[in-house]
C-alpha cells in the first residue's frame, strides 16, 4: 500500500486527493471478487431452496432456471457498473497526474536572443558557483575559465569533483547559483535554449543507443545529414571498420539501449553523432574511457583535422587522452586547482604528477 502511494505521489501532488482514490480503488478491488461470491451463493441458495419447492410441487424446474437468470443478470448490472466507477477513478487519478505536467512552469525560462556577440566558439565561466536542485551542497564554486574558439580544453579530476556538473552548465541543463557561463559572449540565460543547444553538441558519459539501425543512429545528430557525411563522420569516430564487418554494415539494427555492441563501439557511434552536429562547441564527457590508446589518439588526430575551427571540451582520466590538449584544467572539490598545458602541469600542479606517475607507474608494471 505504501509502495502505491509512493509510485501515485508525483511532484506537488494533492496527498488527501491521492489517499481518497486509493482508498476508492482499494474498496472496488475487493469489491469486484466479493460481488461475484456474492453472486453465486445468492445461485446456490435459489437451487437448495428450489429443489426442494421442486421435490414438493409447488414449482418447476423452469421457474427456478428463470429466477437463475433473472438473478445472475441483475448482479451483472451491478458488477458492470462496480467497474465503471473503478475505471473512473483510475481515469480522475491519471489525469490528476498529466494535469501537473501539463500545467507544470518550466524551471528554465527562455531569453530571446539567437545569436553571440564575440567570435563563435568562445566560452567563459565567470565566477561560476553551482549546486544541483534540492541540494545546499555546492557542486562548483567560484570557477573562472575563459576558452577560446578552436581550442580543446582536457578536463581531469577525481571522480564526483564536478566536471560533468560543469560543462552541462554551457548547454544550461541547468542554472548556476551565482556568477554567469557565457556563450559567444552572451549570457546562456539570454539564448533561446534552441538556439544555444544548436551550438553545441554532446557525446554523453553514458552512451544512449537507440533500438534503431547504426546509421539512425548516427543521423540523430542531424537528420538531414547526407550518406556521404554519415560515413565521413562515422570515419572520424573510428567506427567505421566495425560498422562495415556488421553483417548489415550501417543498416546492422542496434539492440534496445545499444545492447548489442560493445562499450568502446557504443562509444564511437555516439561520437560519431556528436560530430555528425553541425555545432561550434564539442563536449566529449568521458567519451573515449572503454577506446584503447591508439585507436583513441587516431580519434582525436582525424577530429582536429576534419573540424579545426570547433571549440573541443574533453573530459577525461587517462593523462594519454589529454596530454596534447591545448590546455587541461584540473578540477579539484567543484574548483579549479591548476590549469595548464601538459608540461607546466607536471612542473607546477602536484595533483597532475600523482596522477601521472599512478598511471605511468600502472603502465609501467604492465609492460612487465
Ligand atoms: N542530479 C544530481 N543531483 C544531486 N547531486 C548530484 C547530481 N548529479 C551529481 N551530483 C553530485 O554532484 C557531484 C558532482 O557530480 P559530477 O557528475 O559533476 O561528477 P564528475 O566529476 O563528473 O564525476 P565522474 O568522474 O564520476 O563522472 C557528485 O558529488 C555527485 O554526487
Ligand atoms: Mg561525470
């Protein structure tokens, strides 16, 4: 019972409306069986007390059959409508719950503006404080970063510290608490959210698949996309070997939820979406983890061949995914304890050399 209500309950529910139709339904579940034992006690009582009118001819058999039926089909009535009213106030529950939907105010208000002030590309976190909804825990604080168009930009940092908290603040799925992200030199809040998300383009930390053939897959990114790109971008991902030894090439269907492929293969499909966008901005948020080495580093050479001009955010655990960013950003409890290129990190930032020497040292023993 506490389930139901639990699963009935839905955002600002009215509890007292909720307790009163599962009280409703409860009275009719039992109802329903208990009518119908009703019903054919009410059966056998006319037959015991008929048969034994029948044995002292006072009535007939026929009779008896009449009063059967005449019985059965009045407490059907009554069952049919027992069900009518239980079908009714499923139906007023259900639409109690679509109502809140429908009527819901979106949390995110849309501004009006459709396009940048400064170069595209150009991202800047000002002062930037966050904490998710429904919590006074601060996921972010104080975080100033200003990256430039074209550059790639390597995220690092334990895991929890932030970093997928911090680039869904530049498609705005959700609001900073203090300070401001810019994009293009505008205020995310100020964009028309579709205007803003048709910038950037997001190959998620967990791949969503579709149970649809690769090459939907793939077109989700753009669905206009001609067949030339689909492969070109497929190419770029470094899946299109695996998609052409498919049995069905890019025609093979994907499994509900990419069940039947691979995590490094599922990975590349939506990286390959991701690229496929015709967008200024690419996040990767550890988009290459399940990818060995090499076929991640021929990755990241094909992209910044085929799309120098896009701003590239990639976030990362392995120092041989961001060690030939332009800039890598360690994040450290929601702030930013170091930034800098590869070289300087390992002169300057003494969280980076741990890392580097755990994973070289992890290599290293390997190899042996
Ligand atoms: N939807 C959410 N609501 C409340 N807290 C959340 C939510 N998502 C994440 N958090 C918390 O916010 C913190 C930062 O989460 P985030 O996902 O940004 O970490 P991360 O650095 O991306 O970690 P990982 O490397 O494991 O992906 C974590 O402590 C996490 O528990
Ligand atoms: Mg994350």
């Amino acid at each position: 019972m506490r389930e139901v209500y639990e699963k009935l309950r839905f955002g600002k529910a009215n509890d007292d409306l909720i307790r009163t139709q599962l009280r409703i339904l409860v009275i009719f579940a039992f109802m329903n069986p208990a009518m119908n034992a009703l019903m054919y006690m009410i059966v056998v009582m006319i037959l015991y007390m008929g048969s034994a009118q029948v044995r002292a001819g006072m009535t007939t058999p026929g009779t008896i059959m009449a009063a059967i039926t005449y019985t059965t089909q009045l407490l059907n009535g009554i069952l049919m409508l027992v069900m009518l009213f239980q079908n009714i106030s499923k139906g007023a529950a259900s639409w109690g719950r679509l109502k809140e939907i429908l009527y819901s105010e979106p949390e995110l208000v849309d501004g009006n503006c459709e396009e940048g002030t400064k170069t595209r590309g150009t991202i800047e976190f000002r002062d930037v404080s966050f904490a998710f909804p429904g919590s006074d825990q601060p996921v972010l604080k104080h975080v100033s970063l200003t990256i430039r168009p074209g550059e790639t930009v390597a995220i690092m940092g334990a895991t929890g510290c932030g970093k997928t908290a911090l680039v869904s603040l530049i498609p705005r799925f959700y609001d900073v608490a203090e300070g401001a992200v810019l994009v293009d030199g505008v205020d995310v809040r100020e964009y028309r959210q579709k205007a803003l998300r048709d910038k950037i383009a997001v190959a998620l930390q967990k791949s969503e698949l579709f149970s649809m053939p690769i090459r939907e897959n793939i077109s989700w990114g753009d669905p206009n996309a001609s067949e030339e790109r689909i492969h070109a971008v497929a190419e770029i991902a470094q899946a299109d070997s695996f998609i052409r030894s498919a049995s069905e090439g890019f025609d093979t269907m994907v499994a509900e939820r990419g069940m039947s492929l691979s995590g490094g293969q599922k990975q590349r499909i939506s990286i390959a979406r991701a690229v496929l966008k015709p967008a200024e901005i690419l996040i990767f948020d550890d988009s290459t983890s399940a990818l060995d080495l090499k076929t991640e580093a021929d990755l990241y050479e094909a992209l910044n061949e085929a799309r120098p001009e896009m701003t590239k955010i990639v976030i990362a655990q392995r120092i041989a995914s961001v060690r030939r960013a332009d800039r890598i950003v360690v994040l450290q409890n929601g702030r930013i304890e170091a930034c800098g290129t590869h070289e300087e990190l390992l002169k300057s930032c003494r969280t980076y050399q741990d890392i580097y020497d755990s994973q070289i040292g992890k290599e290293g023993e390997n190899n042996e």
